[in-house]
C-alpha cells in the first residue's frame, strides 16, 4: 500500500493520546513503557521532598539550609530532565523497572530511621512513611495510567470557557432546574436539618449526588460507545485526524475499502474512556451547581429574615460569624439544592432529547474524535508494524522527529 506513514507517525499520535488524558488507546499500552517513564518525575518528587524534610528535621543551622538549596536545585534539574525523558516513551527493560521501583522503596525504609539517628541518637522504620510511600504510588500509577492530570487541564480550561459561556448556560439551564427545586428551598423541615447537619455529612451527600452523576455516565457512555464503533467513514474519519499528528494522511489509503473496521474497546479503555466523559460532564455540572448556589445565596438573603430563619427551624439558627446575619442553614440549603440541581441537570443533558443536543453532544463529541483517531492510528500501526508492537522496534534516529500537531 503506499501509504507514507512511519514509525514517528505513530509515537507522535501516541503522544497525542497522553497530552488529551486517554493514554489506554495506545496500543500494547503496558507499564515498563508507557506508564512507569512518566511516573518518575512524581516519584522523583516525592523522594526529593522526604530528603528535604529530613535535612530541616535532621539538621540545624545554615548547613541544612544550602543543602537543601542544593536539592531543590537539583531536583528541578532533575525534574525536567525526567520529563523530556518520559515524553518520549522509552522502554524499560525488567531489571532496569525492578531497579527503579527498588530504589524508590528504600527511600521510606532507609531514611526516616537515618533522621531519628541524626536527630537523637536512636533509629526505627516509620509505618507512616511506608504507607504514605506506597499510597503515593499507587495514586501516582493510576493517574498516569488514566490520564488523569491532562484530563483535569483540559477540563480546568473547558470550565473557564464555560464560565466565559456562563450567561448563555445559566439561561438554558436554570429555568428548569430552579422549577425543580425552589421548592424545597421554603421547607420548614429542610431549614431544620441543614441547622443540625455538620459540614462533612453535607461533603458526604454532595459526594453522593458526584457518585450517581458518574454512573449515569457510566450507563450512557456503553450505549454510545457501539453507535460511534459503528460510523467510521471516511469523511468523519478525517474531520477527526484535524489539528492531531494524522492530519496529513491521506484516509482514502488508510482505508480503502470503506469504512475501517470497529476494534472492541477492552475494559481500561472504556474507563478511561469513561473518566474523560465523567471529568467533563462534572466540570459542566459545577460550573452550573456555581450558578444555582449563587441564585439560592442571594435569594435567602433578600427574602429570609433571621426570624423567619428561627421561626422555620424552632431555635434560633447558628450564624455565619458574630455579627453578620448569614445563617449557616442558608448557607447548606443553597450548597445541597446546588448539588442535587447539577446531579439532576447532568442526568437530564444525556437523556432528554433537548437538553442532550445542547449540552451532552458537544461532550460526546470528543469521544467521538478520539475513538476514531484511535481507529486511523491502529490502520497505521497495522501499516507500519505488522503483528508487532511499537517496542519491539527502536525509533531511527532520522525518524525521531516532531511535527507541529505535536506541540
């Protein structure tokens, strides 16, 4: 087939699955390769910060403090340095993986015993240390491993543009949310049970509102993920490959019969999958929650008076701070009827046909671009390595290059 494609091609579209938080749609995608490379930097950190605190702990004096200029310096040189390297997807062979990870639980074994012996004379392994050591990793895995940071910048930077879209969402969204629950927002009984209900079990509602949210996704995400299998022609397959490192590639080659064949998503794949759609319908639904929270805010303080507040709740209502008239209840009313209204928008978006057209699509779009991206990059891959993986075989020199897609 002449196809210009090359191995590069295909490290640069992996690339671009990291950089947009599903780094589970590359293929052969395994620890040692993908995932340990990029943790190292984290894992780098958090060694860098143990010495640190031992060094100020340990040491007195100037001595302590130009060492640890001296590791914060080398820290960040080393930070960096990690980063580039980890960019670049190297492989690790197994003792070099054994090594890493070795080296790394040493650090919580070895050095708060040296820290007691230096500070006062006696030294003993720290259950603390070994438990925050290994909880580090495994957070630090499975963020690497679903993308999570990457995911958490692209929403960060959706959420700006929909608070810069504010107006426009709250005018299509408020209406209906506040015919559901401005009611509940005048109930006696209500007022009552947030007055008593401490700030953590209100955590845990908003949490439980966040939970039923995401499975919701969940639920919705299966269903589309066969219909969107299902449409890989060529025309979308080439809108999809705009602004990616496969924008260049001519799609009547990749697929020349047609449309390419769907390839079964297997179970990481959804759920990173899942938690990109998850991050961005949440994102959606707290810029919305924001809206509503302000809305009940500015309505308790114009029409619920202190007294009418001690009239619905029996007592008088604890306040804010001491001489401002703001009570707590109002405060956690207009928290929880923010929560349950963006629960209940996020569910709404994806099922009523309006709603769904207006703020579930765009979302879905996006799923959309990259399992199609992920089908034109495996064509390719099949292309370029057939029945092997991209580690079985180095990069050449010459084709270790970056395009503009790339940035």
């Amino acid at each position: 087939m002449p196809i210009t494609a090359s191995r590069a091609l295909v490290r640069q579209t992996e690339r671009w699955f990291v950089r947009h938080g599903v780094p589970q749609m590359i293929a052969g995608y395994d620890f040692d390769r993908h995932v340990l490379p990029r943790m190292l930097p984290f894992l780098a950190l958090v060694v860098v910060a143990d010495l640190g605190w031992v060094i100020l702990w340990a040491l007195d004096g100037t001595i302590a403090w130009v060492l640890l200029s001296v590791l914060v310096a080398a820290g960040l040189a080393g930070w960096s340095a990690l980063t580039r390297f980890g960019r670049r997807l190297p492989h690790f062979s197994r003792p070099a993986m054994i090594t890493v990870l070795v080296a790394y639980a040493v650090v919580p074994i070895a050095v708060p015993p040296l820290a007691l012996w230096l500070h006062d004379g006696r030294a003993s392994i720290t259950i603390t240390s070994v438990t925050a050591f290994a909880l580090l990793l495994v957070a630090s895995w499975l963020a690497t491993s679903y993308g999570v940071v990457p995911l958490l910048r692209r929403a960060i930077r959706h959420a700006v543009e929909d608070m810069r879209n504010s107006v426009r969402l709250q005018g299509r969204a408020l209406p209906l949310l506040l015919f559901v629950t401005l009611f509940f927002f005048f109930t006696g009984e209500l007022w009552q049970a947030m007055n008593r209900l401490p700030w953590y079990r209100l955590g845990l509602v908003l949490t439980l509102f966040t939970a039923v949210t995401v499975l919701a996704a969940a639920g919705r995400l299966r269903d589309e993920i066969g219909r969107v299998e299902q449409d890989l022609s060529r025309e979308r397959l080439s809108s999809s490959c705009q602004r990616t490192p496969l924008a260049s590639l001519p799609i009547e080659e990749v697929a020349p019969d047609g449309p390419l064949r769907p390839v079964p998503l297997h179970g990481r794949q959804v759920g990173n999958l899942l938690l990109m759609l998850a991050t961005r319908q949440l994102v959606q639904a707290l810029v919305v929650g924001v809206g509503l929270f302000a809305f009940f805010l500015l309505l308790g303080l114009i029409v619920v008076q202190p007294e009418t507040a001690e009239q619905w709740i029996g007592e008088p209502p604890a306040m804010l701070a001491e001489g401002l008239p703001v009570p707590l209840a109002l405060l956690r009313n207009a928290a929880l009827l923010a929560g349950f209204g963006s629960m209940y928008f996020a569910v709404t978006s994806m099922s009523d046909v309006e709603h769904r057209r207006q703020f579930f699509a765009p979302i879905l779009d996006e799923v959309e671009r990259t399992l199609a991206v992920r089908a034109v990059y495996l064509a390719v891959r099949e292309i370029v390595l057939p029945g092997r993986t991209v580690a079985q075989v180095p990069l050449a020199p010459d084709e270790a290059v970056r395009t503009p897609a790339d940035h």
